[in-house]
C-alpha cells in the first residue's frame, strides 16, 4: 500500500497587511513543522508537492526531498475579502461549507475549488514514482478532497480539527482508503 499523505500547513504569523497567500509561519508552525520531518511516514517519502503559497513551501522544505510547487494545490481563494478575524472568518467558512455552489463574499465556490484541489492532486499523483508522496496544501481543501474521496456531498465536518492548522490525513494511492486526520507531529 503506497500512501499518499496531505499535510495542512501549521500556525502561521498572521499580519493583516500582508496578503494572506504571502503569511509565513509563526515560530510555533516552524517548531511543528520541524518535529512532523522526525516521524517515520515523513522519511519513506518519494516525493513532496506543495501550495505556492508561503506557509505551505515553508513546510513541505523541511521534508528534505526538492518540493515540487503546484499553485492548483492553493487554498480556495479568500481574495475578495483578504484577512478577517477570526470570529467573522469561522462564520464565513461555514457559510463556504454550507453553500458550496455559491460565493461566498466573493471567496471562490466550495465545488470549483474542491474541483481544483481534486485534478491537481490527481495530477500531482500521476506525476510522482511509485511510493509513498506528500501534498502540502491547506486546511478548506483538504476537507473538500476528503469530502471527494469518500463520496460525501460537501461539508465542513471533513474539516481538520481546530487549532490553527498543522494535521494530515493518508489515502492509499490505488484505493483512496482515507486514515482520520492527526496533528503533523504526532
């Protein structure tokens, strides 16, 4: 069984002046980041597939093998509105959950970005050699990709657990058997 492994970034160091595809992570992601290198499915790795986006490079480096960037792998597209707070984030996240085939204050739609996420991980897997691969992406479409993988309709309850990012789940690459969601370090 060859597993692919999709890894959400870890805390990032949130600037509201600066765009959010742009924020690295916080001295805590780092640390995270760096214990995830020392578990054992990190060193069978084959490959390594990252986000563009900052947070997600930063964290896929640590894993040692050269990173291949895929900007298809993104975070669904928060642009319209840039950074909110926390409170007002959470309530428009769920509203993107509930209502996949509508914008959401202008954010992209759930179905179109679980559509993205879905062929770029499809391309990234038949890109990479045989064995077990990583995909370092983002929290909203991980839970679209697990929602495709399962065969459930879109929702928020595929979502990584709370606590700022940091979890990764496994699918074998010729099933798509799916393991629950766990912190990167442990």
């Amino acid at each position: 069984m060859a597993t692919a492994w999709f890894v959400t970034h870890p805390e990032v160091a949130i600037d509201p002046a600066v765009p959010v595809p742009d924020w690295g992570l916080s001295t805590e992601g780092h640390r995270r980041a760096a214990l995830m290198a020392a578990r054992p499915w990190a060193r069978t790795l084959v490959a390594v597939f990252s986000s563009a986006e900052r947070k997600a490079r930063e964290t896929a480096f640590v894993l040692g093998l050269p990173v291949r960037v895929r900007a298809a792998l993104g975070e669904n597209d928060r642009s319209a509105t840039g950074y909110l707070p926390k409170a007002e984030f959470e309530a428009t996240a769920d509203l993107f959950f509930a209502h996949p085939e509508q914008s959401i204050r202008g954010w992209e739609r759930a179905v179109d970005a679980q559509a993205r996420i879905v062929a770029a991980v499809g391309a990234a897997l038949a890109e990479a050699p045989p064995g077990e691969v990583a995909i370092v992406a983002h929290g909203a479409v991980g839970a679209l990709l697990r929602c495709h993988l399962a065969g459930l309709p879109i929702s928020r309850a595929e979502d990584q657990p709370p606590g700022g990012g940091g979890h990764l789940f496994g699918f074998d690459r010729a099933t798509c058997r799916l393991t629950p969601w766990w912190r990167i370090e442990a």
